[in-house]
C-alpha cells in the first residue's frame, strides 16, 4: 500500500489563513496524534491539563508488515444480514494495510468450490461506497457442493492454486461449522490432490495449514458466546420502524395488532422488540408461557385497555411454542383475541423486510471492528490455533473458539427439544438473561397491593436525550411494582426547588418508551444555589430516594448534592444517576442513554451527503457534529460512515495535520473515488472552527475538489431513540429502582433514612462488559471539569481503525487485540436479581 504523502509544510496558500504561532508546531505530530497510544508530549509542547494519555505499549507488533507475503479470502454464506458489505470492506482494507492479498470470493461456498472468477483480488477502492448498502455485495448461496468431500477437494484446489491460506467466513453457525470442517480435513485433502496431481509438491508444502476466522452475520441473533451477531441491530431498526407505524394506526381505531418477526429457534428479536415497543405480551422459542396462557393474556389486554390505552400490541417469534411443543402462530393468536374479547384484531407478519435497508451505525461499527479483529486473528494464527469466532461482549472484542460457541448454540436447540426452558434462556447468555428478566418484570408482574412505605423520585437533568422517556418509565414502573411511592420531578433540579413534582402513576407513562426528547421537562440548572428550597421540598414530600437521568449536569449536580449533605440533613438520601446525553462525556460509563440515536443521525445524513458527493464528483464536505469537547460523535460516525479525518479535542492537530488531510484528498481524488467526507466535532479546537477548516480546504483543493459544509445542530437531539437506546434505557432504570430500593433498606433507622456514606450516592454506568454502580464521589478524579469529559476514553483507541480504512499509512497498535477465551465458563453465570 502506497503510504499517504504527509507535506514538509504549510504551503503558501494556507499561511494566509494561520497565525505566525500556528506555523511552529512539529510535523511529526500528525504521527503521534494517530497512534492509539499516545506518547509522551514533546518539547515545548504542553498537554491539555486534566487528559491522561493512555501508555505507550511495550514492543508493539508491527502490523503493517504482519500480511507480507499472504493472502486473505473473504466470503459471506448463508442467509444475508445487514453489515455484511461493512465486515467484507474492514478485511479488505486492513489486510492490504498488512500488506497481504485480499480475495472476495463471491456467492459463498459456492464460489470457492466453483472458483474461475468466483475468486478475484479486491483492490481499496473496490470495497468503496459498500459501507452503507444492506446485504452482501459479494453474493451469498446456500451450497450443497461443499457439503460432499469432493466440492471441498475443488475448494481447497482453488485456494492453493492462488496462495490463499487465511480464510474469513461471514455467516451463521452452519456455515462457520462448514468451515471448521473443511480446516479440519485440509491435510487429507493437500494429500489427496497432491497424489492426483492436482497440485503440486511445492504448493502443497506452500499452503500446508489453513486458518479460519468466522464473524457472525445473523439478524436472529442465535448465535451463543456474542452479545449482538453483525445484522441484529439493523433488524431491530426494520421492525421497530413498522411498529412506530402501525402504533399509530392502531390508536387511531382502537385496535390490536399481533406482529410476527423472525427467529424460528431464537428469540431474541420478539424480545427487544417487545421492550423497545412496550408490548402487552411477546412469545419467544426458549420460554413457552404457561398452560393457562391464554386466560392471563386476554386478563392482560383487557387491564391495558381498562387503564385507557387504545391499543394492544402483541410481539410472536415465527418459532413461539407452548409448554408442549405445540406452534403458537399469529392467527391462533388473534382468534383467541377476537373470541375471547372481541377486540378488532390484525396480524403483520414481517417477513424479509427485517433483512433489508441499509445497517445501523452500531452494525458498522461492529463489523469494522470484527474486520479488524478478523485478519489480526487469522495473521497472528498458527497451525495450533483453533478457529475461531472473533465476537462482542459487553464494550469488548473477544476471540472464542468457534466449535465451542457452535456447540452451545446447539445445546439451545437441545434444551428446548427436551423441555428444559430455563437452561435454554441460560444457555444463551447474560444478556438475553438479563432482557428476559427485565421484560418478565415490567409486563407480568403488577405493583402489590401492600406498599414499601418509601418514595422514590425521578428526574431528568441536562439537555433532552432521545431514550431518556423509556428510562423514566422502566423507573416509574419497576419503582411501583417494588410497591414504592412514585414522584415525578418536572424541570429538573429548578422544578425540585420550586415544588414542581407530582405522583406518577401506571398508566400516565405507558406509550413513553418510543418517544424522544423529556416528557418530565429538562434544564441544566445545578442544585447547588437552591439547597435550601430543594431540602424543604424533599422534606415535604418525603422523598427516600432520587434517581437523575440526565449528562454531565447530572453527575455535577449529583456530586453537589453529596457535597451539601455536610450541611442539610434532607440532601442524605440515596441517589442515583443514569447517564443520559447525546455526547457521551459522563464519567463512569462507556455508554450514555441517546449516543446511538444522535449517531444513526449522523450516520443518515453523512450518508445522503456522500451520495450526494459522489454523483457530483471532487467534492468534500465538512460536517459539524455535537458533543461539547467529546469527540465521540465525531469519532463513532467518521467509522460508520466511512469519513477521511476527524477532528476532535481529544487529539490535538496542527496546521501541518490540517495540511496532510488536504493533501490526502487531493491524491484520493486521482483515483475512481472522488468525494470526501471530514467530521468536526463542535469544539474540537477554538481556533480551526468549521468555517476555517472549509476556507482552509476550499483555498487549498482549489481546481482539483470544492467544498461544502453542513451543521447538524439539534437534529442530532431530537427523534425517536432507537432500539438500542430504548432497551439501554429500559435495563438502565429497572437496575437503578433495584439498587436504589436496597440501599434505602440499607440506610433505613427507625423508620428515617439517613445515607451519607460515598456509596449511597452511585453513578450506573457499563463498564467493558458489566453495568456497575459507582460511587460518584470516586468519579471525581477521573474527571476533566474544565472540558467536562472522562480523563480515559474507551473509543479513542478505535480512531486509528477509522484512519486505517481511510487509507492512511500509520501504525496500528495490536497490543490490546482480543485472546483467545473459552466459552463454557460464561455461559451460566447466574445474573443478579433485580
């Protein structure tokens, strides 16, 4: 690969628009600012106050000479996922950033037995514009030849014949337990074509072992030992677009609507989307309802209807059954329904829809970042290393052997086949478990009738965060079956203050969960200024316990509560926060409630713009993104979105790295693609602003691209929060109301709650692959207040990922790349009770 000429210097054109200061920053910058772990500052250079840098690692591997001498072969096979095209672009690109050959083979298994033009090299620019496009751009086929010894005989020829040892299937279970039997047989195969002379001493010697490496493209989800397969969230988006729709019809004639989605032996997408939507009921595969379901469910929609919805929504699993075995299809459904309660009742079965569109910024994030894992995996193999599964747990990349996970998936079947439904919700893993648990507790149990005796009040805090309504109602909902006293605070702490709170009931937040912005009313006012009101308010409506959904106002206006407990008695209650911003800047999480709403955002617009780039031709735009001094937003979306550079606060650049990144375009616009995409986060520098950066590249593209530039402002605010962010705020407020119910208990002394201790006041946040509650109080030191961002940020070692598939020639840290892990040992880890 052709590294990216970086500029000795300024040229003249952009001395026009620096400072003479500006002019004396190191040219080697760029370079230290694009490794994933940043060295120390150089002379004369002095570094943000409050940000640590990450270490530098000890003796990096140096992976852009780690594929010298290979080749890669990419193919997708089975039932086609969206964020395929997103896998297949990241193998390419960093395979040939290693300096091996990369190969597609087009239509799965059946191209490589086939092989001739099945098989052809992939070039950079030929996985170009894939990013954003649904299914697989290479084709996928189910394949009966390679089934038989004699189809993978013509398989394995093909792939000697052109050098190709490394192979990374894209698929399900089936067709990465297909490969693992072809790697398996290799051996035996070399020697059979060997002794037929089909391939020669030299060739056979040449390819001797095969590596394989699978990532998971299914929408079901099905697959045991990943959190989410490359395609889910896509699908989810699909479904919950329909059912946004037919919600609204469904009001408008009071009617109810049984949806049926996909997943004939896993059920995972009935189940998000039925705590994505706030169903009445959803039927999944691993736990059949009990015998007497019909009578509870119709109980059910009649109450719902009772409490003044206009409306049921029903959620089934194409594979739903009973205890028995027996189907529970959406027509005995409805039957039951109409019999029963004579309601005006509808069936949408959604069919390969779920499949379509284009994939979600989370699928492209995550298939870029199991492409990446994928070649490093298959790179640093050797003929000892098992195949292997590269995976998402949590916030983490993991390397699982694939027939373990393979075999887990089948213990599901199993489990189910023999009437063992609680190993089967177990078998696949926490985070189904912990959904499962959730969804069970918010639509089967209802509050009792004898109550807790303690209140619990909730608020928001900050600017709105699309996902902030699904928490409020999971609190408010998981709070009244605790049998609490529910408080709704409007305005935040101002409307604590000035009295604005009220009792919230059941059904006041029923419809909340797809719905964006605050219904509770949000403001960035701090509490420090209004103790004395808040104090006398809490005492007055005898709050025992408060819970802040909100962003970094939140976590500030938390730790003033905790400061002013020394002095107000009142203030010594529980609390909680839940991060809740579109920036994702709260310490403590990795995750903040409405990220990924105002990242697929983002990611939409970006994509109309480079469609709109690319049939123009030589034009670049400039694209302002949110986040206050985290560049997040900025970050996330240049990946999925494929952007050429972006600008955040958190790697300083200089005039030389301004110049660089014109100086990469104008080379890029040589080559068949001839648009630029550049992300600026908001305030990423006080003095290269988006209007600079715009006449920077205007002046300096002159004659060979023009500019345009784009502020995204409060769009990336508003709308509908997607899936994601509805069950992240639906998991966030139950597990909230749980921790807040105990240590109210806790602090609880003859009938009066006194909690001052650090761990009575906890931030809930994910943390790589748990949520945990953290004492706010210990978040302090790992703070930036002058920038209002964590000091350590997870993602800023997925930058160099972004500048990679940019084509920039920089150095790719591969001492953080995921181990290889067993699977037997997580699997039945009990999850805690909420």
């Amino acid at each position: 690969m052709a590294a990216v000429p970086v500029a000795p210097g300024p040229s003249p054109g952009l001395g026009r628009f620096l400072a003479p200061a500006a002019l004396s920053v190191a040219a080697l910058l760029l370079l230290l600012l694009l490794l994933p772990s940043f060295l120390p500052p150089g002379p004369g250079r002095r570094r943000p106050a409050g940000r640590k840098m990450p270490p530098s690692p000890a003796g990096p591997q140096h992976a852009e000479t780690l594929g010298v001498g290979k080749a890669i072969a990419v193919l997708t096979s089975g039932g086609d996922a969206q964020g395929m095209n997103a896998a297949v672009r990241a193998v390419v690109r960093v395979g040939i950033y290693t300096g091996a050959k990369v190969f597609f083979v087009c239509e799965g298994y059946q191209g490589l037995v086939d092989g001739g033009d099945h098989i052809k090299e992939a070039t950079w620019e030929s996985v170009s514009m894939m990013l954003q496009l649904g299914g697989t751009v290479i084709g996928s086929a189910r394949c009966q030849d390679f089934r038989a010894r004699e189809g993978r005989l013509r398989a394995a020829r093909n792939l000697v014949k052109r050098g190709i040892t490394n192979l990374c299937v894209i698929g399900g279970d089936g067709s990465l337990t297909g490969a693992d039997t072809f790697r398996a047989e290799w051996g035996g195969l070399l020697a059979e074509l060997l002794k037929t002379g089909g391939i020669t001493a030299e060739e056979a010697q040449r390819s001797s072992h095969l590596n394989i490496v699978g990532m998971v493209g299914s929408i079901d989800n099905d697959f045991c030992g990943t959190d989410m397969t490359i395609g889910t969230d896509s699908a989810l988006h699909r479904i919950i677009e329909i059912v946004d729709a037919i919600t609204t019809t469904a009001q408008s004639h009071q009617r109810t609507f049984v949806l049926e989605v996909m997943g004939r032996h896993c059920g995972y997408l009935a189940l998000i989307t039925a705590l994505a939507c706030g169903a009445d009921w959803v039927f999944i595969p691993e736990s059949p309802p009990e015998d007497d379901w019909e009578e509870h469910l119709c109980r059910r929609l009649a109450e719902t209807r009772d409490g003044g919805s206009r409306l049921n929504i029903i959620i089934v699993a194409e594979g739903a059954i009973d205890k028995h075995g027996k189907a529970i299809t959406s027509d005995d459904i409805k039957s039951l329904v109409v019999k029963r309660l004579g309601y005006d009742t509808r069936v949408t079965i959604l069919g390969h829809v779920q499949r379509g569109g284009t994939p979600s910024a989370f699928d492209r994030i995550l298939a870029s970042r199991m492409g990446v894992e994928a070649v490093m995996a298959l790179l640093e193999g050797t003929p000892d290393t098992p195949a292997c599964v590269v995976s998402l747990s949590g916030n983490q990349a993991v390397r699982l052997p694939l027939m373990e996970c393979v075999q887990v998936t089948k213990d599901v079947t199993t489990a189910m086949n023999e009437g063992r439904f609680e190993d089967a919700v177990k078998l696949r893993g926490r985070s189904f478990q912990n959904n499962w648990n959730v969804y069970k507790l918010l639509a089967h149990i209802r509050p009792p009738a004898t109550k807790s005796g303690y209140t619990v009040a909730v608020m928001n805090v900050g600017a709105p965060a699309a996902g902030m309504n699904a928490a409020v109602r999971a609190t408010v909902r998981i709070g009244l079956i605790h049998g609490h006293r529910m408080l709704a605070v409007h305005d935040g702490f101002e409307g604590l203050a000035f009295g604005m709170v009220e009792e919230i009931s059941w059904n006041t937040v029923g419809s909340w969960t797809g719905l964006g912005g605050s219904k509770l009313g949000t403001k960035r006012t701090l509490p420090k200024k209004y103790f004395e009101e808040i104090s006398a308010n809490i005492s007055k409506f005898g709050i025992h316990g408060l819970i802040i959904i909100g962003g970094f106002e939140a976590f500030t206006g938390g730790l003033e509560m905790v400061e002013g407990r020394a002095r107000f008695e009142e203030l010594c209650i529980p609390l909680c926060i839940v991060p809740a911003t579109v920036s994702n800047n709260v310490p403590g999480s990795d995750f903040s409630i409405g990220a990924d709403t105002a990242l697929n955002t983002i990611t939409t617009t970006c994509d109309l713009i480079k469609q709109s780039a690319a049939g123009t031709k030589r034009r670049v735009f400039i694209i302002e993104t949110m986040g206050g001094f985290c560049g997040y937003l900025a970050t996330m979306a240049g990946l999925a979105a494929g952007a050429d550079a972006a600008y955040i606060f958190e790697e300083p650049f200089s005039s030389r790295d301004l110049q660089a990144n014109v100086d990469h375009l104008i080379e890029k616009m040589k080559t068949t693609v001839k648009r630029g995409l550049v992300l600026r986060n908001e305030r990423c520098n006080e003095n290269y602003t988006t209007d600079f950066i715009y006449n920077l590249y205007s002046e300096e593209g002159k004659g060979v691209f023009d500019c345009r530039k784009n502020v995204l402002g409060h769009m990336q605010q508003g709308g509908s929060p997607t899936p994601f962010d509805r069950n992240f705020g639906t998991k966030m407020g139950a597990k909230a109301v749980a921790w807040i119910t105990g240590k109210i208990k806790e602090c609880s002394r003859h009938g009066r709650i006194f909690a001052n201790t650090a761990d009575s006041a906890c931030l809930l946040g994910m943390r790589k692959r748990s949520l945990v509650f953290q004492p706010i109080a210990e978040l302090r030191q790992q703070t930036d207040f002058e920038h209002r961002i964590p000091k350590e940020q997870w993602w800023l070692r997925l930058r160099p990922i972004l500048k990679i598939l940019a084509k920039y020639n920089i150095e790719l840290d591969t001492s953080e790349t995921a181990h290889l892990e067993h699977l037997t040992r997580k699997v039945l880890v009990p999850e805690a009770t909420l």
